[in-house]
C-alpha cells in the first residue's frame, strides 16, 4: 500500500437516496439491507421465529392489552374472520367483506370498526369484544315488545311521587356500562302521597345486565306526546338483573330529587356504524370515515364510548374540500386532528355535543394521512414524548402541533417514492417505545400489497438529519405488524405477519429468518467525493469488522461500469485486528459493497479505511 491514502469512513448513517449515486455523502449507503445501527458502527439485523402457529392468511393485527393480563393479538385474516389468538381455533367476529380493520383498547374492551381501507363497510357498525366469547356490536337497540309499553302504576305504599302526570320509560343497561335508547313509554296519575310501581318491564337481549328506569317531572296537561319531554333518572331505579319483571314499593322521590338529565337518550343511535378508523379524544370514542358519511366524526359523551348520539354526536369536517373522505383522527394536547389524504384539519372539544364544537380549520393544505399511517406507539396510543409521527406519499413528518416542513424521509426521497401511491392506504407505522425504532410496512415497485419494511433508528434524534434508515426483507410477504410489551423483561417484541400465514417476530437468539437466509449488505458511497478530475488506483480496503461465515467485497465505479472483487474474508466473531480486502482498481471513483451470502453468516462493521493513490489526470474528450 505504500503511496496509497486512506480514505476513513467511522460513521455509519443508513441509507442516503436522494439523487445520483455520486450525490450520497460520506458516512451513508448507496444502499443497505437487513441491518441495525451501533452508535458508531452497523450490524446484520436479528433473525426470526416462529412467534404464533396460527394457520391462515394475515391482513392485519392489532395489540389488545387488558389490564393485568399479558397483551394478546387480534388477528384478521383474509376471509373476514377476526380471531383471538389466545383461541385461535374459533373466530370472535366474522363479517363478510372485511378485508381491513381498526380498533382500541378502552376500559379493558375492544372497540372494532371493519373497513376496506378507505371507508367503513357499507352498512357495517362498530362491534366490542371483551376478551372472550364473540365479539358483538357495541351499543344497542331500545326496549320495544311490540309497540307495547311497562305498566307504572301507583303503590300502595305511602311516599312522595308528586301530585300530577308523569311519563315513564325504561332503558337497558348492558355489560358495558351502555345505556341503550328509552322505549315502552307509559304515564301514570299520581296522587302526592304514595310511592310508583313498575311492572311489565321487557327481557334485553344478550349482552343485558339491567334495566334503567326514567320519568319526567310533573306534565300539565299531557297530550300523548312521550319524544318531546325531558326525562331523568330515577333514584333507585336501577333493576340490576336481566330477569325480573317487576319494581315494586321502591321507587320514592320528589320531582326535585330528578335532577340526572337522560334525555340524551331519546336521540342515542342503537348502533355505531364503522368507519375507516376510531380512537380515543377527550375520554370520548370517536369513529370516522364511515362509507355514508366519510367526512364526519361521531363522537360520544365523555366516560360511555357506546353513547353516541345520532342528533348532534358528531363533528363534521368540511365536506366539500374535494379531496377524499376522513383517513385518520388524534388526540393532541386536547385538540382533535383530523386527516383526510392530503388535507390536515383540527377543532376542540367545548364539553357540549360534538355539533356545536368549533368549525374545524385546515391548517395543511397538501398534507394528511391513511388509516394505519400515523405511528402507533407500542400497545397503546400515538404521542411519544410530545410528538407523533405521521405518513403522507410525499414523506414521514413530525407532528408537534404543526407538520414539520422537511420529512424524516428527506433522505430516502427516492426510496420513498417507489411505495406504489394507488395503495398507500395499506402502509402501516409503529413505533418501538423502547428502543426508539420506527417500521414502516409499505408496498414498492409496483406491489399492490405490503411487501417490505423501511426500518429506522432514531436514536440519535427524531429529525432528518439524525434519524438512520435501512430496508428489511423477512423472505415472506409482510402484510401488518405490531409490537407488545414483554411483560416479564419489559422489553419490545417485535412481530410480523403476511398472507404466508404465521407470526413470526425478530429474535436475537437468531442469525437467519425462519425462511432462511438474511439478505443482508452494505454499499458505500463513491469515494472520493466532489473529485471528478482525477483517475485513481484503488489497492484494497482495510476493514474493522467481526462475525461469522464469508465476507465477499465488491468494488465498482461510476455506473457500474467498472467492477472489480476483493479478497474474500473469512470472519470470526473475535478477530483480534482489522481485516484487509486487496483488489487492483483503476477508476474515478470506488464503491465498496460489503455481503455475507449464506445462512446464519452475519457481520458486524466499525470502520473501513479505503486505500487510493492518484495515478492520472482525468482529460477531457
């Protein structure tokens, strides 16, 4: 090597593609597969197992976490069916035409919209799920045996129930805390001095663990009008049961002691209809997108998420912009952040019903999101550390009450412009809390499915100079992702899952994937750079490297058109000094590819010193 300088590459940066090859600067790859990033190093990515044998196809899976119990996966696969992988033998839902699906975890249930990905299903609604048995569809119709009514009457009891006509209704209460809608509507007389009686109370449907009963005050002159009232809860008049018929000496108050307003019963929807997604804002649930009404969000009171009201339970979100229904909706720092594909709104929550909430303002023109596009952050919510991440097809951006101007793809714009823009809806961003990674589930080259993973290191910092990117291959499709919590270690487990059918998750007790081999390499950029003047003979590369199996290098030039293979070397986990890969190079430029071929090889690298002397000026013509 004598007359040969180094050139020292230290600093490993991931994958630079944005313009030509001579464009990428030093520190970054041309291109890379299947790795991690050190702090000042790379290394091959961890292998995979088998994490769950389900057999079948897998569109999509989503983390349901109850408190005090280990997190388990809701599993969709491509006929319809949602299974509990706890029970993966019998679905819990089945729904025909479901090929996607969205869902949270609110007081220890599942809330399940199904959708198609840009809408909810026509005519579909949202469904909750406990964690065992069915799943069946939230909320619930009112109480109505044909177009019979209860039978209040007056007690034989001394009491209070005032002088004068009351209307009398009753609700069910289900095993959710859901109050349903008011139904079988009666009046009563009553003297002033006696107690009310209530019998011929209606059996609810499965799922019912009460009956609630409501009355008005005193009507002067009543006219059979039982939907223009106003209604209230009576005290004591829960029937805490599913089977008794009757409430009888028990009901005693004054009309002053009806002061819980239930008339926001008359108006609750029976079902909720799906949408492309739902969410938490507020201590309310919140579902949007639905096929009917796509640019609207429905929302419930605070603390019931089944009670939504179909009057003015919902937020509408400028329907005429011409761009395409609702997409995705956040809670952030108390304000509602609603987007459709390109359009990025927000509006507040004022405590009164979501009709009268503030007209939404735009505050992003050109930028929105998808269904599974903004970052879910392990098994629960979106915010990390005051930000959450979001996709667009024109880059990843940080949201911290606005969109930052430059992407955290900036430096993969290329890359990030091979996602096939007619099925950016399937891209799918989770974030590992833990070890601040971010995996992006897209479609490339013109897959019309998810395919491969754009996987991030922000370690160093979640913007686009900091953040570090590398593409992950498993040999298997993968459709969806999740993440959980190892609940014994604390740690993330990473899983993944396709139409291959089977989870698998990354293991690192693992050197290949269950399919085999890691494809794993490096491609450094073209040295030396912003010189294109000079001819040079490369001799070889130094390399502080360790691992396992054949380490090929490859060199070529601009183009690829020159070429030319190293010495191959042999790697031991502990080699105890660098490596060196002789070649015989004449170019303008070097780029050294570094690849282990075969299964259970893998590499770690801490720095490569590339040998070059100048040998001619380069002429012109």
């Amino acid at each position: 090597m004598r007359d040969h300088k180094p050139i020292i590459v230290n600093d490993f940066r991931g994958i630079f593609d944005r313009g030509e090859d001579e464009s990428v600067p030093s520190g970054y790859f041309i291109d890379s597969k299947n790795n991690r990033f050190l702090r000042r190093g790379v290394k091959t990515r961890e292998g995979s197992s088998l994490r769950y044998n389900i057999t079948g196809k897998i569109r999509r899976m989503k983390v349901f976490k109850k408190t005090g119990e280990a997190s388990r996966l809701i599993i969709l696969d491509d006929a319809g069916n949602l299974y509990d992988f706890i029970n993966s033998n019998f679905p819990i839902l089945h729904v025909d035409n479901m090929i996607d699906f969205s869902m949270v975890t609110v007081y220890n249930r599942a809330y399940i919209t199904p959708h198609n990905g840009k809408t909810g299903l026509p005519g579909g609604v949202v469904y909750t799920y406990n964690g065992s048995g069915s799943a069946r569809p939230a909320a619930g119709g009112k109480p109505y045996i044909g177009g019979g009514a209860i039978l209040p009457a007056v007690s034989t009891t001394s009491g209070h129930v005032e002088k004068g006509t009351h209307a009398v209704g009753v609700a069910y209460l289900t095993d959710t805390g859901f109050i349903s809608g008011i139904g079988m509507f009666a009046k009563v007389d009553c003297p002033g001095d006696r107690k009310l009686d209530v019998s011929g109370l209606p059996i609810g449907p499965s799922g019912t663990v009460g009956r609630v009963l409501v009355s008005t005050r005193v009507i002067k002159d009543f006219n059979d009008d039982y939907d223009n009232q106003t209604y209230y809860f009576i005290p004591d008049g829960l029937i805490n049961d599913n089977t008794a018929t009757s409430l009888l000496n028990k009901l005693d108050f004054y009309d002053a002691d009806l002061f819980d307003d239930a008339s926001y019963l008359l108006d609750q929807l029976e079902f909720i209809p799906a949408g492309v997604g739902i969410g938490m804002y507020n201590s309310r649930l919140i579902v949007w997108g639905e096929d009917a009404n796509s640019s609207i969000v429905r929302v419930s009171k605070q603390a019931e998420p089944e009670a939504m009201n179909g009057a003015d339970g919902f937020a509408t979100i400028n329907p005429g912009d011409a761009d395409t229904g609702l997409r995705n909706c956040f809670d952030y720092n108390g304000m509602l952040i609603c987007q459709k594909s390109n359009r990025s709104y927000y509006t507040n929550d004022n405590s009164l019903p979501a009709a009268t909430w503030a007209v939404p303002k735009a505050f992003d023109a050109g930028i929105g999101s998808e269904p599974h596009a903004v970052a879910q952050v392990m098994d629960y919510g979106h915010e990390l550390e005051g930000i959450v991440v979001t996709a667009h097809h024109t880059g990843i951006r940080v949201f911290n009450g606005t969109l930052t101007q430059t992407p955290l793809t900036y430096n993969i714009d290329d890359l990030w412009s091979r996602i096939n823009k007619n099925y950016f809806y399937k891209v799918e961003l989770n974030i590992n809390s833990v070890d601040y990674e971010l995996f992006v589930v897209v479609p490339i080259d013109g897959a019309t499915d998810p395919n491969c993973i754009f996987y991030a290191d922000f370690n160093e910092g979640l913007d686009f100079e900091n953040i570090k990117w590398d593409v992950w291959y498993f040999g298997v499709d993968t459709w969806t992702m999740a993440i959980e919590r190892d609940t014994n270690e604390g740690d993330a487990i990473v899983e993944f899952a396709g139409l291959s059918g089977g989870i698998q998750k990354l293991d690192k007790t693992k050197k290949s994937d269950m399919t085999g081999l890691i494809f794993n390499f490096v491609q450094f950029p073209l040295h030396p750079l912003d010189k294109d003047d000079q001819v040079y003979h490369f001799t070889g590369a130094q390399i502080r490297a360790m691992g396992a199996g054949d380490m090929t290098v490859e060199v070529t030039g601009l183009d690829n058109v020159d070429f030319a293979d190293g010495e191959i070397l042999t790697l031991a986990p502990a080699p105890g000094k660098p490596y060196f890969s002789g070649f015989n190079f004449n170019s303008e430029h070097a780029s050294v590819k570094l690849q282990v071929h075969n299964t259970n090889e893998w590499y770690k690298i801490l720095k490569l010193a590339l040998y070059l002397t100048p040998v001619a000026e380069k002429k012109n013509g």
